[in-house]
C-alpha cells in the first residue's frame, strides 16, 4: 500500500468515524460507497484462532498479511481520530444546530441510494424484493420508542456488540441503536471523559459482535451479491425516515439528566418552528427551519458522494492500468 494509498483510506476511515457519532447515519454506509467495504469484511473475516496458528508457524510478518494489518490499522486510526475530535463539535451541532447537520446526511445519504443501487448487476425479483423489505425494515426502525439504559457492565457490552453489527450494515445507524437502546448518551459521555471502564466493556462488546457479524455478512456477498446489496441499498432508502432534518417532539420522557425527548415526527420545514407543549417543557425556544441552508448542504453532501464515488472509480482504473 502506498503513502498515498494509505492517505485516502485515513480518510475514508475518518469519514466513517464521523457518520457512526451520528443517531441515523452509518459508518458502514460510507465504507459501503467508497467502495472498502467488503475488503474490510474480509479483513475483519481473517481474524481469529487461525491467526495465532500462523503467527506462531510462519511469524508476525505473515499473520499482518493474513488479517490485512495494514489496512484494519489505517482504517481505525481514522476512525479513532473522528470520533475524537468530532464527539464534542457533532453532539453540539446536533443539539444547538439539528436541522443543518442532519441536512447534510439527508443528501449524503439520498445520493448514496443511487449510487449503491448500481452496484447491483441485475435488477430481477429477489433483489427488488430485498430493496423492499431492507426499506421498510429501516423505516420501521424510526418508529420505536427509546428505552433507558440499567446501570450495567453486561448492558453495555450487550449494546456495543449490537450496535457494531448495526454500524457495519449501510444504513443501520449504530449510533441509533445506541439511543433505541437508551445508551446513547452514556457511550457519548464516556468518551468526552475518557470513563476507560465504560469504554473498555463496550470496546468488548463491539469486537465480540463484529468478529460473528462480519462472517455472516462476508458469505452473504459470496453466495447472494445481488440480493445484499439491494437490501442494503433499501436499508438506506428507509433510513431518509430517520435522518429528516425537521422534527418536533411528540412527547417526553424523565431520566438521570432530567427531561428528555422520547419520541419525534417528522414535519415540514414550514411547521418546524411551532413549539408543542412537550418542546416547552424541555425549555425548547423556536428554532428557524433554515430552509435555504438545509437546501444548501443536502446538495453539497449529495455532490461531495458524488466526487467521491468518481475518485474512487478514477483512483480503481488507475489502479487497475498500472497492474497490466
């Protein structure tokens, strides 16, 4: 792998650090589009017992190659370095700024729908019938409720094996399964105060699900592409249900921290601004729909999916020439 081969996937990897801090958007989604991911399927794949039989047989050197060391560590160290430094800008945003930001994944992931929808060969009936069901699989999932999260080791390493199978699925928001789960929070403020416990139990849990998950998902492209990719492709329509930039609260729940939303409907821009009762127990003032801003950055996050997916196709021929 090349400096500058190394550069991109960061990148990449930083890319999808900042989607998974986000409740709706998908790490896996933009591994998905920037077409990493079933090269890290298979990565991840490669790791286990085996691993150790050839470490121990041939040495470290051939155990890296094995389990793809270079790539895996490459891709984390930009995940690592999102989550990091974005928690704190992204957590704000969303609070002070949701309409803006979610706007920008709204087009991010709209311009994805298109684009991961192409990678399927051939449109027959198990893939539509995939698409459809993958669709309202997704926008089911923005219509249940929030749970409160027990005060609990084994609750968190149960969450962070399910939310890691929900971040490497394209259009499964691990992020929103977190705040399903109503650990969402907690894992957010973890990180923001270095709790090493919290984090070290729900880093197990993520490995724990990740090393079973990706075998299943890994087969499921060997032996049914098509039919996967467009379920996927659905899971990414249905979740535009999720991501809607405008929102009211519908109603409200009491937890540790006091009042919080417990569910929202999507709205119009027009009618965003309306303050319900449950938004004034919150102490919630109007905000402004930002229409012209939130047009703004769909079509800029739509437009910078678009540049990738080119300079991946640009960067793959390139590729590809210089191998024959």
């Amino acid at each position: 792998m090349t400096a500058q081969q190394r550069v991109l996937l960061y990148l990449k990897g930083m890319a999808m650090g900042a989607a998974d801090v986000v409740p709706g958007v998908s790490g896996g989604t933009i591994a998905f589009i920037s077409g990493i991911y079933e090269e890290l399927l298979a990565s991840i794949k490669a790791i286990g017992p085996h691993t150790l039989t050839t470490l121990r047989k041939e040495g470290l050197a051939a155990a890296w190659r094995q389990i793809n060391g270079t790539f895996l560590v490459t891709l984390l160290a930009g995940i690592g370095t999102s989550v990091i430094l974005l928690v704190r800008p992204i957590t704000w945003a969303l609070e002070h700024e949701p309409v803006l930001i979610w706007s920008f994944f709204f087009g991010l992931v709209f311009a994805s729908v298109y684009i991961c929808g192409r990678k399927v060969r051939r449109w027959n009936v198990a893939p539509v019938v995939g698409f459809l069901v993958g669709t309202a699989a997704a926008g089911l999932i923005a219509f249940l409720g929030v749970a409160t999260a027990p005060d609990s080791y084994l609750f968190y390493l149960m969450a962070g094996a399910v939310a890691i199978c929900a971040m490497i699925l394209p259009g499964i928001s691990g992020s929103f399964i977190l705040l399903l789960m109503g650990a969402y929070g907690p894992v957010m403020n973890a990180i923001k105060t270095f709790d090493l416990g919290l984090i070290a139990v729900f880093g197990a849990g993520c490995v724990l699900g990740l090393m079973g998950f990706s075998r299943v998902l890994s087969w499921m492209f060997a032996r049914f592409h098509d039919l996967t990719t467009a379920t996927l492709t659905g899971f990414l329509l249905g979740s535009l249900v999720i991501i809607w930039p405008w929102k009211q609260v519908i109603s409200v729940r009491e937890s540790s921290h006091g009042l919080e939303p417990l569910l929202r409907e999507n709205v119009l821009p027009g009618d965003y601004a309306t303050i319900t009762d449950a938004e004034r127990l919150l102490g919630i003032t109007d905000k402004p729909a930002h229409v012209a801003g939130a047009v703004a950055l769909m079509i800029g996050g739509a437009a910078l999916l678009v540049f990738l997916e080119w300079f991946a196709a640009r960067h793959h021929e390139a590729k590809a020439d210089a191998t024959l």
